[in-house]
C-alpha cells in the first residue's frame, strides 16, 4: 500500500494505476459525470458500481461510503474520531484485504481508500474491484439451492478465514459473494487478524446462522435448511 497527501487528508491505494485517483474519484458525482455508474446495492445505505477505463483495465469497482450505525449514528452520520490514520476504518480495512489478497484469500481485490480530515474527525470511503458475476448468498438463494457439495465448500472456506485468526466482524449471508462454485467474503470493516480461538470463532458461526434464519423470516423463499447447515458445520470442522 501507498500513501499521498491531499488537502484535507490522506489517499491510500494498492495498484500502481490508482496512484492517479483523486479525492473526487471516491464521489459517486464524479462516476456519474463520466456516464460509469453502472449499478448499485441498497442496503441501509447505498453502495455504488462503477466503470473503469482502459486506465485501470476496465475494471468493475465498488465504492463504499462510511456509515455509522446503532447509537452513535443519532449523533453523527459519518464522522469518526480520528486517532491515526492506520486506525481509521477505511485504512485499516484496505491494509487487511490488501494482506488477505497478497495471501490468496478469496476477498475482493483492494483497489483505494480515502480518508478526509477535519479538526478532530475524519470521514472515509473506500473503494474495491466488484467480483465478476457474484451475488450475495441471500440472493442467490432466493432462487437457487445449493448442494450439499456447495454447503460444504462454504464451511471449509470459513475455516480457511479462521484458521488464519481472520476476524470478520460481520459474517452475515450477504456478506458471502458466490460465483460458479467460488466462495468470497466481503466488508472487512473493523476486522482484524488475531490469534485464533474458538470462543470469537463459534461466535462467528452463531452470528452467520443468525443471519439466515432472519433473512429467512423475511423471505420464505429462501433455500436453508438444518441439514444445509450440518453439511456447512461437516466442511468447516
């Protein structure tokens, strides 16, 4: 990863080519002036996709704003303290995926952050390469079971992630990418590498279960079942 200065902060960047991103490059105004916004993903905020030149390979990215959540978020949307640019999020989440994917680890590849500064805050974006012809796992299972080859397919890759001590602070079904027969994990927002254990491990687990049983409360649709979730617990052991 490489550094520069901007007038108000810091732009962070893992590929030689992003070397020439600007601050305006991490604004969706800037991608629609250029005619590139090509999708989006709506959650509690949008994310937006965009279009690259041949400058960066014709590239597919990702561009993330930083949003607070839960209590802090009535007090402030966006603005972090800032207590050192390694420390702020979008930084921090850049060098793991920059680590993660230098290691062969199935996680999008990392492409720049930008942190800008003022007074003792800091907001933050961060942009990644999209996944060629992946859907997040509550979409794809909206329309498609998966076999119980696949199921525990999913169970060895989270393994792999623990295994390293990688820590994902949210592993929820949508964030689990499949392409093909292809596993990805994504937003790596306050996760961190650390000695692994199963009390933090089996906490992971419960999280990611939880999150298919409310996804599945909200669509009756979706194709999860106890014994997908066995064959899941049969490829991560």
């Amino acid at each position: 990863m490489q550094v520069k200065f901007i007038s108000n902060g810091v732009i962070a960047w893992c590929p030689p080519s992003a070397k020439q991103l600007t601050a305006d490059s991490f604004t969706v105004e800037y991608w629609q002036s250029q005619n590139a916004v090509v999708g989006q993903s709506k959650g509690r905020y949008t994310t937006w996709f965009v279009q690259t030149g041949a400058e960066h390979r014709h590239q597919q990215w990702v561009l993330r704003h930083y949003w607070r959540g839960g209590l802090m978020e009535k007090f402030s949307r966006d603005a972090y303290l800032y207590t050192g640019l390694s420390r702020t999020r979008a930084y921090a989440e850049l060098a793991l995926l920059a680590q993660l994917y230098q290691e062969g680890f199935a996680v999008p590849n990392p492409i720049a952050a930008k942190i800008e500064r003022f007074g003792l805050w800091y907001r933050a974006d961060i942009i990644i390469e999209r996944v060629s012809g992946a859907k997040d796992l509550v979409a794809h299972l909206a329309h498609h079971p998966m076999d119980n080859t696949l199921w525990y397919k999913l169970g060895e890759t989270i393994a792999k992630f623990h295994l390293r001590g990688v820590y994902h602070a949210d592993l929820n079904a949508k964030n689990i990418l499949i392409t093909g027969e292809q596993f990805y994990l994504i937003d790596f927002d306050r996760g961190e590498i650390k000695s692994p254990h199963a009390k933090w491990q089996q906490a992971n687990l419960q999280r990611l279960l939880r999150s298919f049983n409310k996804e599945q409360t909200k669509l009756a649709a979706l194709q999860f079942n106890s014994q997908n979730w066995q064959q899941l617990l049969n490829g991560y052991q």
